[in-house]
C-alpha cells in the first residue's frame, strides 16, 4: 500500500487548516454580517459558537481523518457499508469539487486588484462601475485562470513540500498585513465609533436572526463539511494532540476574522459618517467597491489598498489549495490515481465549472438557474444545502457507528488530554445536528425569499 503523506508536525496541521479556514469568508463575509447584525452582540454569539459548535466538528472531523488514514469517502466507507453512511462520505467529498472553481473565481477577481492598485493607484479601482464593468467582461476568465494555475502549482508540489511549505510562508505574512492595516484603519478620525459598535454588545440589537447568522458564519468560516478537515486530519501524526490544535487553528481563525472587522469596520464609519450602516450592508460589492472609494480618499490609500487585497489574495489561496487537495485526495484514494493525475483532473473541473461562474455576468448572464447566475447558483448548493447535510451525516456517523468512545481514545492517544469532553459530547449528540438543521432550513427560506437573513 502506498504511503500516506503528512504533515511535518503539529506547526504543519495548525498553519494549513487555518489557511483553510481564513480566507473569504473571514475577510469580507464575517464584517459584513458583523456590522448587519448588531455589533457586539453578533461577535460575542459568534466567539460563543466557535468554542462550542465550530470546536465539535473541527475534534470529531479530523479525529476521523487520523482515525481512518482515508479522505471523507474513505474514511466513512471504512466505519461502515451502509448506503447512507457511504452518501455522507461522498457529500463531504463532492463539496469541495464543486467550491474551489468558483471560490476561485472571485480569487481572479481580487487578483485583478492588486495588480491594478501596483500598477495603477488607487484611482482607477475607485471609479465609478469599475466593477461592475470588470465582471460584465471577459476579463475575469484570464484572471480566474491566472489564479487557478497557481493553485494547482502547488498542490502538484504535495503535502509537505507545496500545502504545508506554501501555508508557513503566507500565513504569517497575513497576519501581519492584517495588524498593520487593522491599526492604520482604526486610527482614523471618526473610526472610534466603528471600534465601539463592532466590541460593545447591545442587547437591543440581538434578535434569532442574529444567532442564525452567526452560527452560519461560524459553520462556514471554519471550513466544516468541506472534506478538508477530514483530509488533512489523515495527514496528521499520531503523536500530535487534536484538542491543542484544535484551539490554535480556532485562535488564529477567530483572530482573522476579528482583524478583518478592525480593518473594514472602523474605515466605513471613518469614510461614511452616517451613512456607514447603508454602505456595511452592501453586501458583496463591499469588498470591491466601497473599500477602493474608502482607500481611494485615505493618505497612502495605494499602500494601503495593495496590503488590502494581498492580504485578501493569500487568504483566497490558502483556502482554494485547502479545497483543491481534499479532491485530489479523495481520486488519490478512491480512484488509486497518482497525485498528478488527479491534480490533472481537479485543474480540468476548475476550468470548466469555474468558467461558467467567471462569465456568468457577462456573456452568461441570459442563462439562470432556478433565478440564479452560475456562481450564486453554486454557492447556494454547497454552502446552504450541502454542507448542513454533510455534517448532519458526520454527527450521526459518530454517534451511531463509530460511537464516542471510540473518537475519544483517537483523541487521547499518547496520553493527550481531551479538557472539553463535556462539552464535546453534549454539542456532538444534540446541538450540532440541531444547528445544522437550522441552518439548512434557514439557509433555504432564505434564498426562495420566503425570510430574509
């Protein structure tokens, strides 16, 4: 049998889960949300369910990896035969196929921003539909290109010498440029208010929807039922506690996404005045166009805005090679392919799915599915469908087959200390499949317009 790769150590998992985990969500998403639904009280719910929720599955996902020495098909197929144990595996498996084309799509576009804010300043990004005219085009397909080649790049270099190597080198480079920025934008005249309204919680703006929003986030920004955690769990040694990486890779993606508040919120009240709560509610176009009007009036505004979307570049790239690898891990496996054969075969998906979100907008935009362009349509399938029922078939996979006792002596391997069980073993069998329920459900309602989140 051939030999498993892995990580050189706990350094190794811990940097690249959380590149897996940081990244678009984090940057752009998590302020978004933030800022919609109350502040405060929004980050103070989210920090709560990263420590509960968000912990549960990232312990029980990459037990299951170690456990099995298997990506997601494998390693339910080796629990147990029955048809719905081996549909879980393949939904864990699947997901990520279906993400990282048009994950990396929107990572071309942030691409084509940098190298704008380089070459260009910091006026051009800040005109007047400069966006929407870029997306309308077909200049997002060589961009998307651009970004998907370097993707692949590295996932052909392997587990050690391309995932690993490339997470070491990136990730502490974004974590600085996200200090930096966070400071310049916090000391901004008139950003004192963004800083309160992002840290005071106020009881007055928590409603469900507050918690629905940021249990979804939560689910999403830690990388849950995307197969990454369960891949990159069997490339972890045994001698390597689960709990302790567990809380770094929760630390570090909980802090980026804090940063990424610091950097975005406090600029848009320092910009918008009054009206900072209308241009936080944009939405997607927060990213690519109120920040380039916010760095575009700032002293160093073209500094500022290559520190910007290279930090968000490292983020998208850290993300899509998390989700890349569980493919290739998954054909490597399932399919006795060799790395590059299979690396072959995930860069021919990307291009072909990935090209119908990247020209979706523009020579594509006649063509919709059930009212959506290609890129919606996909993001709408894994993240609101998907993912909730993947870790609902992970939840039931542990406490049915597997059994607790069974995660629980993975986890305390070499004599490893497991300090939250209780809390683990509560989430597992009862909130967590509740939680994904409700999300699935919410996520659902939501985008038939039935609610709105």
């Amino acid at each position: 049998m051939k030999k498993r790769s892995s990580f050189s150590g706990k350094l190794g998992f811990v940097l690249s889960a959380a590149g897996a985990s940081v990244g678009l969500g984090n940057i752009w998403r998590f302020p978004y949300l933030l800022a919609k639904y109350g502040g405060g009280i929004f980050l103070l719910i989210y920090i709560l369910l990263a420590l509960t929720f968000g912990y549960t599955m990232i312990m029980a996902e990459t037990s299951l990896g170690r456990m099995t020495h298997r990506s997601p098909v494998g390693a339910f197929n080796t629990i147990g035969k029955h048809p719905l144990i081996k549909t879980g595996g393949w939904l864990n498996a699947i997901i990520p196929i279906l993400i990282v084309p048009y994950y990396s799509v929107i990572g071309g576009w942030v691409l084509k921003y940098l190298i704008d804010y380089i070459f260009s300043g910091a006026k051009t990004p800040a005109k007047n539909d400069y966006f929407t005219t870029f997306i309308t085009g077909v200049q997002p397909e060589i961009w998307f290109v651009v970004f998907c080649l370097a993707t692949v790049a590295i996932i052909f270099m392997g587990v050690k010498g391309g995932i690993e190597r490339v997470s070491k080198i990136l990730m502490p480079i974004l974590v600085v440029l996200a200090i930096i920025i966070s400071i310049y934008s916090a000391t901004r005249p008139g950003a004192v208010a963004g800083i309160r309204y992002m840290f005071v919680p106020e009881i007055k703006n928590f409603s469900w929807m507050t918690v629905v929003a940021a249990m979804g986030q939560m689910f999403y920004s830690l990388s849950i039922a995307m197969g990454i955690l369960i891949t990159f769990g069997s490339y972890m040694k045994k001698d390597v506690s689960i709990e302790e990486s567990t809380d770094q890779v929760e630390v570090f993606d909980t802090a980026i996404a804090v940063l990424a508040g610091l950097m975005i919120i406090p600029a848009v009240f320092a910009f918008s005045g009054p009206n900072a709560g209308e241009n936080l509610g944009k939405g997607p176009s927060l990213m690519f166009i109120t920040m380039p009007a916010i760095f575009n009036s700032m002293g160093f505004g073209r500094i500022i805005g290559i520190a910007f979307f290279a930090l968000v570049l490292f983020a998208a790239l850290t993300s899509s090679i998390a989700l890349t690898e569980s493919a290739v891990s998954t054909f490597e496996d399932e399919l006795h392919w060799s790395r590059k054969k299979g690396t072959v075969l995930m860069a021919a998906i990307m291009l072909g799915l990935g090209s119908l979100s990247a020209l979706g907008y523009g020579i594509l935009s006649s063509v919709k599915i059930i009212g959506m362009q290609f890129l919606d349509f996909f993001d709408f399938l894994t993240n609101s469908v998907m993912m909730p029922l993947a870790a609902v078939s992970t939840c039931i996979l542990i406490n049915r087959v597997i059994g607790l006792d069974k995660i629980e002596e993975e986890i305390t391997r070499d004599g490893h200390k497991f300090r939250r069980r209780p809390i683990f073993r509560f989430m597992i069998r009862y909130l967590c499949p509740l939680f994904c329920l409700i999300i699935l459900v919410s996520s659902i309602l939501d985008a038939f317009g039935i609610i709105k989140l």
